[in-house]
C-alpha cells in the first residue's frame, strides 16, 4: 500500500511539473495568435524565432492593397477571425512544446474550422515560436 501511495504521490507531481509549463506554452501561442488576428505583426513577431518574426514584418506587413476600401476590410475580417487553443502539450525527449489551435475565419460557413500547430521551443528561459503549420 505504502508503494502505491509512493507512486502517485510521483506520477502527480510530475504531471503537475509538466502542466504549468505546457500552459506558459499556450499562453504564449495565444499571444502571438491575439496579435496575429490584430494584423499588429510587430507583437507577435516578438514571439517567434528570427526567420519568422522577419516573414511577418517583411512579407505580410508589406503587403500593398488596391484600396483603402480593401485594406479596412482585410483588417475587419482579420480581427473578427476567432481561434481556440485546442491542447499544449510538452514533449518528453525533446522538451518542445506543440500546441494545436483551431482557426474560426470571419464569415466562415458553418463550423468552418481550420486545425493548425506550432511549436515552442524554450530559448534563453522564454518560449519561442519556432515553427508554424
């Protein structure tokens, strides 16, 4: 009985080791989601690595559109684009984080969900963005 007691004493705390850390993951994705959707790329460049914090600040903040018109409407869809952090989790060998979210787009037809992943990777004590599906 002593051994069982021992046991899940162990297996708790190392799930609750793992669950605060796979939350400061996802708190981190729902920033940089948060920003994303608000088109302020500079933000959620903050969270990611180099090479893609510059394919936000260079290729998609760039982007020239027909109109005013266009451009207020592009925004409005973007803000109005919803997302669900599905599940964090932290990978055992590696220490990564992957977190699964869904993308709600505005004006979508029905549940129309789009599932998606990215991972985190803890760099100089703060989780980074290294990779986006």
């Amino acid at each position: 009985m002593k051994r069982i007691l021992i046991a899940a004493f162990l297996a708790f705390f190392a799930l609750y080791g793992c669950a605060p850390r796979a939350d400061k993951a996802a708190s981190v994705a729902n920033g940089f989601l948060t920003s994303f959707f608000n088109m302020d790329y500079e933000s959620a460049a903050a969270f990611c690595t180099p090479d893609i914090a510059a394919v936000l600040c260079d290729t998609i903040a760039a982007g020239d559109y027909p109109s005013e018109e266009i451009r207020a409407k592009v925004a409005e869809a973007s803000r109005k684009t919803t997302f669900k952090i599905v599940s964090s989790q932290i990978e055992e060998e590696s220490g990564a984080a992957v977190v699964d979210y869904e993308i709600h787009p505005y004006g979508a037809v029905g549940n129309g969900s789009i599932p998606r992943t990215m991972r985190l990777e803890r760099i100089d004590g703060d989780w980074i963005i290294t990779s986006l599906e």
